[in-house]
C-alpha cells in the first residue's frame, strides 16, 4: 500500500497551481489549495475523494469572496458571501445542494437589506426588502417560487 502523499503542480513560471493531498489510494483525503497566476482561489476539504466540510474561495486581490459547508459533495449548511472590503453582503442555508430557510443580504453597514426564504431552491414565504435605517420597503409573499397575494398581516 501507497503512502499518503501531496502532490502539487507548478506552472512554467513555478507558480503552484495546485496542492492535492492524496491518499494512498491516489484519492483526495485532506485539504486542497487551488492557485492561479500563483494566487490562492481555494482551500477545500476532501474526505474519500467528496467535499466534506468548509470551503473558502478568494478573489483575485486575495479577499474571501465565499466561504461554504459541504457534506457528500454537495453544498450544506450556512454559505456567506463577502464583498472586497471583506464585508457580509449575503447569508444563506443550503441543504443538499438546494437553498433552504432564510437568505439574508446585508448593507455594507451591517443591516439587513433583504431577508427570504427558500425551500428546494423555490421562494417560498416572505421577502422584506429594508431601508439601511431599517425600516421595511416591501413584503412580497412566495409560494413554490410563485408570488402570490400577502395576507393583510405580512403587509405590515
């Protein structure tokens, strides 16, 4: 049996490209740095060759642009999305691979600019769109990705 090992590939200026801890199988077991131009892009989790667990992306100036949860190869659990300032501009939950619960997208305050729900990818709920003062702008009601007429009482 193959040792576990790290393989990691350069470009023609060795630059890494990339860093892939393999197992002795040959299958990724471990953290994953992703390069480009010599950047970092990405540091993800493999167990048994799957994503499993956190996941951070960069931007090209070397800021979080996303950091993510996978379990079994597909996006679960919370998903934050900054901007280059390294500010929260949106907040989302994600069960196998499909948006679930509440999304929220921030000012670059901090405060809440709109909050939704969603179920298997579809809207489903209330959006409420919010002044930075956070005073509410709009309610739209969802069902099934579908808007549909609020009730008197979400329109308030």
């Amino acid at each position: 049996m193959a040792e576990p090992t790290t393989l990691e590939r350069h470009d023609d200026l060795g630059r890494p490209q990339e860093q892939l801890p393999l197992d002795g199988q040959g299958v990724l077991n471990g953290e994953v740095r992703l390069y480009s131009r010599g950047r970092l892009d990405a540091i993800i989790q493999y167990v048994d060759g799957k994503r499993e667990g956190p996941a951070t992306f960069f931007s090209e100036i070397g800021t979080r642009l996303m950091q993510v949860n996978y379990r079994a190869d597909k996006l679960h659990g919370e998903a934050q999305y900054f901007d280059a300032q390294d500010r929260l501009v949106r907040q989302s939950l994600f069960e196998n691979d499909d948006l679930s619960a509440r999304t929220t997208e921030f000012y670059p305050s901090g405060k809440p600019r709109e909050i939704k729900g969603y179920e298997a990818n579809l809207l489903e709920g209330i959006l409420t769109r919010f002044a930075e003062d956070g005073k509410v702008i709009e309610r739209i009601c969802y069902r099934g990705g579908r808007e549909i007429p609020c009730p008197d009482a979400a329109k308030k």
